[in-house]
C-alpha cells in the first residue's frame, strides 16, 4: 500500500510545459482575488453615495474579469495556438470526409428554399427524367419517365438522385401549374413528303382533342399568370415548322394538356392523323397517278 502511495506523486508529475503556465496562472488569479478585495473594501469605505458606490463596484468587477481573461489568453497563448490548429486541422478531415454528405444537405436546404419541385412534379436532371415520389435529406426519389426527353411512359425503374446534384446542376421542372400544363411534340418529315397537308391534319386533330376543355385552360392559365404576374400565353394549339437540316422539316405541335395525361393526347392525335392519311412521297405520287388514271 506505501509503495502505491508513494508512485501517485510520480505518475500525476505534470510536464514542464504546463506547469509553468499554471503557476502563472494561479498567481494571477490570486492577484486579481487580492486588488478586486482591496478595491471593494476601498470604495465601500471612501464612497458615500450608494448609486455612485454600485456603479464603482459592478465597473471594477468587470474590469478585474476582464483583465484576468485578458490574462489567461496570453499565459496560455502557445497551447492555444496549437490547440487551435488541431481543431483547424481536424475540422479539414471531417469536411473532406463528409464532403458529399455535407453537398446532399446543401442541396436539400437549395431545393427547399428555391421552391424547385413538389412531390408529384415531373422533372428532369442531367439525363435523369421522371416523377418525384420522395424527398429526404439526402436523397430524392424518382419514378423514371422515357423513353429519351420526349416519352412520357414510365418505365417502371425508380432512380434516387443524390441531393448534391442540385447544387451544381440546373434542374427542369415540367409541371409549371398544378392542373393544365402545355405539351409540345415534334413530327418529323422529308421536305419532298406531303408536310403541309400533315400541318393541316396535325392542326385539326390538336383543335379536336382540346375543345372540351379549352375554355376552362384559357380561364385557368389567365388566374395563374395574375396571381404571378406574368402575360398569359395563347393556349390555342398551333403547328409550328421547323427545318434543323436541309432534308427535312419538322412539326412542332404546342397544345394544352392535362397533368397526366399528355402522353395519351399526343397518342391519340397521332393515331388520328395517320391513320386516315399516308404523307410520304410515295403514296402522293400513287395518288397522282391514280387521278391522272380516272381523268382518261
């Protein structure tokens, strides 16, 4: 038992470089303890006025706290200092080691704050393009829409983007309003087929498939470009021309279309124009020739 007692000084010796500090330290603290004495009993004595002697009391108080902070900062500067690089250096390890996990949470807080998308919103990021079914910290989860930019079948494959996408890249929210969105697709001909008997037709069926609720769009889009103040665009549909090569030209239809249902739209104007008409070259040239036939 004496022989653990006497190993206890041993074992609890400080090294040199914190002892020095201490001592320093607690002479100091003693100093402040011994002038802040001294300087109360002074005032009490020598100060009449109670309001003056207060303020006298409470000012030394926080001078003498003050200046033992003051103090303690420069005794203990150098282990400071360096403990101060250790956190510095340890802050660096953490942030590069939750680098993707701090972006996650930065682009969850960007996405919130920037209002980007609901839950139900088509969107589309880099080439990731589906409806959001899920929204975390960290990730966002969607139902994959395709096939390509321009389908809008599902595919039945969900894709969970990480939240740190949305820091650095622009995402495309195709759900602008809440009930009528506007859809656009594109025809494609060559420049010798029959394309401007395919506008007319394109034309026609768009103007069929939405006349029983173009009314109700040209009210809602007119509600929705007040409340953002914004001018509402016309929600007739048009057939627009486009020639991105030499060879061909291309029909841009914009109609206005259900959330929901645009891929059934466009279907059914396409099933109604071709079915009933062939716009090849081809079949013009049988045409022609079958008129020329029943001339003679």
């Amino acid at each position: 038992m004496l022989e653990q007692i006497s190993l206890i000084p041993e074992n609890l010796a400080l090294p040199a470089s914190l002892l020095r500090p201490l001592v320093s330290t607690a002479l100091l603290i003693l100093a402040i303890i011994i002038m802040r004495t001294l300087t109360a009993r002074f005032i009490r004595r020598s100060v009449a006025s109670s309001e003056l002697r207060g303020r006298l009391l409470v000012n030394f108080r926080n001078g003498f706290l003050l200046l033992g902070v003051l103090g303690v900062a420069l005794i203990w500067g150098d282990q400071i200092r360096s403990l101060a690089l250790s956190i510095v250096a340890i802050a660096v390890a953490f942030v590069v080691a939750t680098k993707e996990l701090i972006l996650c949470i930065s682009g969850a807080i960007l996405k919130s704050g920037a209002g980007s998308f609901n839950l139900g919103d088509r969107i589309q990021i880099k080439d990731f393009r589906g409806d959001v079914i899920d929204q975390t910290l960290l990730a966002t989860t969607i139902l994959e829409v395709g096939p390509g930019k321009t389908g809008h079948q599902r595919t039945g494959r969900m894709i969970v983007l990480p939240n740190a996408l949305f820091v650095s890249e622009p995402v495309i929210n195709e759900s602008f309003t809440d009930h009528w969105d506007f859809h656009v697709f594109t025809v494609p001909f060559k420049r010798e087929d029959d394309w401007q008997g395919a506008q007319k037709a394109l034309l026609e069926a768009a103007n069929r498939q939405c006349a029983p609720y173009l009314e109700a769009v040209r009210k809602y889009m007119k509600k929705v470009g007040v409340s953002r103040g914004l001018e509402v665009p016309s929600v007739d549909p048009r057939v627009t021309i486009q020639a991105p090569v030499a060879s061909e030209i291309h029909l841009v239809v914009r109609l206005p279309a259900k959330s929901g249902q645009r891929s059934y739209i466009e279907q059914a104007i396409l099933s109604e124009v071709f079915s009933n008409a062939d716009f090849s070259k081809k079949k013009a040239g049988e045409r022609t020739e079958d008129n020329g036939e029943d001339d003679a």
